[in-house]
C-alpha cells in the first residue's frame, strides 16, 4: 500500500481506502472478516455515509482494537436514528445520530468531521442557521472531532464553503464520466471541477473519493454514458492521478472483493493506463493534459504529466507547485522536442510546444 500525507493534519493515508455503502449488504461475519482483510492489506481510511446502519457495529466489531491505527469520517448530517441512511439539517436529529453512531463503533472521537452532503447554495445556509455546523465546531474545539471535512457534488457550492470554513478534507465525486458531464453527479463544467482539484492542492485540502466508478456504471459497457468499459484500476488511478486526492473509496462486499481492490497496488503500469477515455473527451477538454502519463517513456527522462501538473498548479497560484518544479531531476528546459510525446498523446496536447511554453514561464518564477 502507498500512503499521502495530508497537508493540513500531516495524516499518512492510504491511496485505497474503503467506502460503506455496500458493506452492509453482506452477511456480517464476511463483513468484519472483509474489513479486517482491508486494514491488513495496509488501508487505514474509513467512509461511513453508510447506506445502512448496520455498517457501524460492523466496522466497531473489526476495528475496534486498532482503533488509533484508522481513520473514520463521519458525516454531520448523515442520519441513522431510524436505522438506515436518512439526510437531515435539524441539530437534534443530527445530535442523536452522531450519538448512536459513536456508540456503535466503539469509539469517542472522529477523525474527520464532516458538513455533510451540501449541494446547494440553501443546505449550506440552512446548515449554518440550524446550528449544526456549530455544534461540529463545538466538538473540534473539545477534541472529540479532530479535523473537519466537507461532501459535496458540487463546484460553486464547494468554493464557498471552503471561503467559510477551515475544511481539511473534501469528499468529491471523481471519475472520468463526472468531469466530463456525464452522469446524475455531473455537476460543473470541465473548467469547474478542475479548479476544484486545483485548490485543494494549493491549499493542502485532502481530497477523498466517493464514486469513483459512478455507481459501478464505468465498468460495464451497456451501462457507460461511453458505451465502453474501464477497469476499477483506471478509474482508481485517473482519480489518483488528480491534484489533491489522497484516497479513493470504493465498497466492497466481500474478503475476495477487498483483496481484488487492494490488487491494485500490484498492477504493472499498463493495466492502470486510462488514455482510452479521450476517445470520450468533450470538446472543451480537448487538447488539456490530464496527467495520464501515456506519453511515457520520454526519450529524454521528462514526466511530463507531473511537469504539467506543477505547471498547471503554479499558474493557479501554487507557490509550492513552482518549488517542487524546480527540485525535478529533469525539467521543461531539458525537452529535446522530438516530437515522441506529440505523437503519444490521446488528448491532442502538443506536448513538446507546452513545454517551450512551460520553461519560458518557469524561467521567470
């Protein structure tokens, strides 16, 4: 397992974490059995927007004695008092449901608190006006939440909230379909959601992934908005390959689903390589590098995705983007323009032009 650092907290999470919203749906002993596979294959970040209740003594039960070994989010919002999953902006509601949540897990502090599931300009509103984000400031403040998190689908409503508030992690629906207007969490343009990313980078905001496989639909052709199939290591690797992600969070109903998931760390370069989707691409994402490495190997030892990740970052107003551009072993300034790249690339970036166009501007930082 590889880990990220998390900017703002300085937590090592593991690129693969684990959602909740199948996990219920399993018999409970394969449950704990199948969560138990997880923290051992080396995932230590946990989901519970649970579509069930039935998730948390699960997951009490098979990370109970490893308990500071893991990280839980848990959604400020996400109602569970009738059992299953409900969504609710009144503060008792949410009071009791954090209660009985805590209570079940086994547990009396949450890593990652979250205003939950805001995809609109009124739940934020609403959220604020009821108390609710208070009160999870409130349980910052005495140490039962450590570090506060947001959900939501949607860019504008994201940039706000993130102006109000001291967010440490975003949970962001990430997958090719999304970013390219495709599907019921579509939500913002091409432009739009890659601010998003950008941000977050620049800001040392964590980003953990929700449907990273839009629902199971990229993996089966006849029911792709593509009318084709990704495997669940491109999908993983395409959102791993965006600015800020730190974890993605696919479910799992199974030991055998879990270790098929945790394979992914063992996948040679080929098998994660997601260039197919720019068969896809709409117009406005034509010719804007997204860091897929398909131009790989450059005969002159660039990476050029990572260069124009740093560049793409600095123009955003990373500062830190132009000081880990400058510590590459081999920069803009050593493309030999042969053009290898140019031919390579499946998105119609003339790459050995962008990097005459990256080293001008770098040379100037």
């Amino acid at each position: 397992m590889r880990y990220r650092a998390n900017k703002r907290t300085g937590d090592r999470i593991s690129e693969i974490g684990m959602g909740s919203a199948y996990m219920p749906e399993a018999d409970r002993e394969e449950a704990v059995r199948a969560l138990r596979a997880a923290f051992e294959g080396g995932v230590n970040y946990f989901d519970l927007a649970a579509g069930d209740g039935k998730a948390f003594a699960m997951w009490g039960e098979a990370l109970g004695d490893v308990r500071e070994r893991v990280f839980y989010q848990i959604h400020f919002g996400a109602d569970y008092t009738k059992g299953t999953y409900g969504w609710s902006l009144e503060l008792d509601h949410v009071k009791r449901s954090v209660a009985w949540q805590l209570e079940r897990l086994g547990t009396d502090y949450i890593d990652y608190g979250f205003i939950h599931c805001q995809d609109e300009f009124s739940d934020w509103e609403t959220y604020r006006k009821n108390g609710v984000y208070a009160y999870l400031l409130s349980l910052k403040e005495q140490g039962v939440v450590r570090h506060l998190g947001l959900s939501s689908h949607t860019p504008r409503v994201i940039g706000r909230i993130l102006d109000d508030a001291p967010v440490d992690m975003l949970m962001f629906s990430v997958n090719p379909a999304y970013d390219w207007g495709q599907g019921e969490y579509a939500k913002g343009g091409v432009d739009e959601r890659a601010e998003v990313y950008r941000r977050c980078e620049k800001e040392g905001i964590g980003i953990s992934v929700m449907k990273p496989f839009s629902g199971g639909q990229l993996l089966d052709a006849a029911r792709s908005p593509f009318h084709a199939a990704l495997t669940p290591y491109q999908c993983i690797r395409y959102a791993l390959d965006k600015p800020g992600v730190l974890t993605v969070l696919p479910g799992a109903q199974s030991v055998a689903e879990v270790r098929a998931l945790l394979a992914y760390c063992d996948q040679p370069e080929e098998a994660l390589d997601y260039s197919m989707i720019a068969s896809f691409a709409p117009d406005e994402a034509s010719g804007k590098c997204v860091y897929c490495n398909h131009c790989k190997p450059c005969p002159a030892g660039l990476d050029i995705g990572l260069i124009n990740k740093y560049y793409d970052l600095a123009r955003a107003g990373d500062a830190l983007a132009v000081e880990h551009y400058k510590t590459l072993g081999k920069t803009a300034a050593d493309c030999v323009g042969c053009g290898h790249c140019d031919r390579r690339c499946p998105f119609g970036v003339r790459q050995s032009a962008r990097m005459r166009e990256i080293d001008e501007w770098m040379r100037g930082r």
